[in-house]
C-alpha cells in the first residue's frame, strides 16, 4: 500500500490560532517595540539559560506536522513511514541526552534497567513535552519487555490522519527518542510505539521497550 499525496490525504495540523494566545504574549500593537533589539544567534546562547523555557504549542504542532507531510511524500507505506519518523526521533534522542547530561553534572550514570527508566519517565519526558510520562510498567510475560504509557501524547493531539493510513502511530518518534537514549546509556533496545486507547484517553500511546540479551545479563550480575 501506498501512501497517498493528494491534498486530502495529507496528514495536517489542526487550526489553533483561535484558541492559543501569540507567542510571548505580545500584541501586534507591542511588537514592532521589541523587533529594533538585535537579535541573539542561538548558537551563542547559554544552554542552562534555556532551561525551562517553553516551545509554543501552535509552532511545535505545525513543524510536526509539516515533518510528516515532508516523510510522507518520500516513503511507500505505513512501516515505511514509521520507519522513518522513528529514525528522526533517534536523531532527537540523541541530542537531547547530551543536552540533559551536560546540565545536570551532577547526575550519576544510571547502571540498572529501572533507574534508565525511571530517568525517561520523568525526566526526559518533562523536558521534552512538560509533563513526565502516565506510567512505567514491566511486562507479566516477557522478562525483556518494559512499558512507557503516555495518555495524551502531544505530537498526535493536533494531527488529523486520513482514513487511508489510519493504522499510523505518530508514537514511532517518541519510540526513536527513547531508543536513542537507551542505546546512548549503554542499554540497547528496540523500541516501538502502539496505540493502546483506553475510555476517556482514545490516543493513548505505549512505548515498548525490548532490552537486548547483554542488557538482561548485566542486570542479573548486578543484583
């Protein structure tokens, strides 16, 4: 099957001019006040300046939005496309565990499979959409599975998905940037999404991580 790019079929952002304030709070009265300061490249900013700083909703959902109607125009199918949102949240995991590290220094490295975690249940999810993860599970059946569950991700809240590829999980990114930090603090995986809806929650997203054998084998030489 493949994906179609007709103007119907494209994945879109949801209009939210309406029900979200202007970045920064400043009216088109105010602005031109601000627009004569130089502006700051922002490679020559601080990173601890930025921290706790917020993204605006309306430019965080239209440029996701705009990235899979970007992939969707060069893939062959759904996995095909998966596949690729997941290679650009590898990409995103990668630079946000230097970012996260290089900030806190203090931080001790994490050797046990549920310290890791706990650490992207919380931190890593706080720091990347504001609010840490809705639960952190072990599978009953499979030694080697964990479970991350977000109830209401924000990358799929404001995405209209056509009919025609609506077994797509935009979660294959959030499973790229989880897999990434995995790999990059010596916990190899692999990481996939699934769409799990429960009542009240019909975009709920489970990442499942799959510990690779010498993952397994360290843990047990730990105990």
């Amino acid at each position: 099957m493949t994906t179609s790019t007709s103007a119907s079929s494209r994945l879109s952002v949801m209009s939210m001019a309406a029900s979200l304030p202007s970045v920064g709070g400043y009216s088109s009265a105010t602005s031109s006040i601000y627009s004569k300061r130089p502006a700051t490249n922002i490679l020559e900013r601080h990173l601890n300046k930025s921290r706790g700083a917020e993204v605006s909703l309306n430019a965080f959902a239209f440029m996701f939005s705009e990235m899979l109607q970007y992939t969707q125009k060069r893939v062959h199918g759904i996995q095909d496309l998966e596949r690729k949102l997941n290679e650009l949240g590898y990409r995103v995991g990668v630079r946000a565990l230097d970012l996260l590290v290089w900030r806190d220094k203090n931080s001790k490295r994490e050797t046990r499979v549920l310290g890791m975690l706990y650490f992207i249940h919380t931190t890593v999810w706080k720091t990347l959409f504001g609010k840490q993860a809705d639960s952190l599970e072990k599978s009953t059946e499979n030694e080697d599975e964990y479970m991350i569950s977000d109830n209401d991700p924000v990358i799929s809240k404001y995405i209209s998905i056509p009919k025609d590829v609506s077994q797509l999980n935009c979660g294959a990114f959030m499973a790229g940037i989880v897999e990434a930090i995995m790999d990059g603090c010596q916990f190899p995986s692999r990481v996939t999404a699934h769409t799990v809806p429960i009542e009240g929650f019909p975009l709920r997203t489970t990442i499942l991580i799959k510990l690779d054998k010498e993952v397994l084998e360290r843990e047990e030489q730990l105990k």
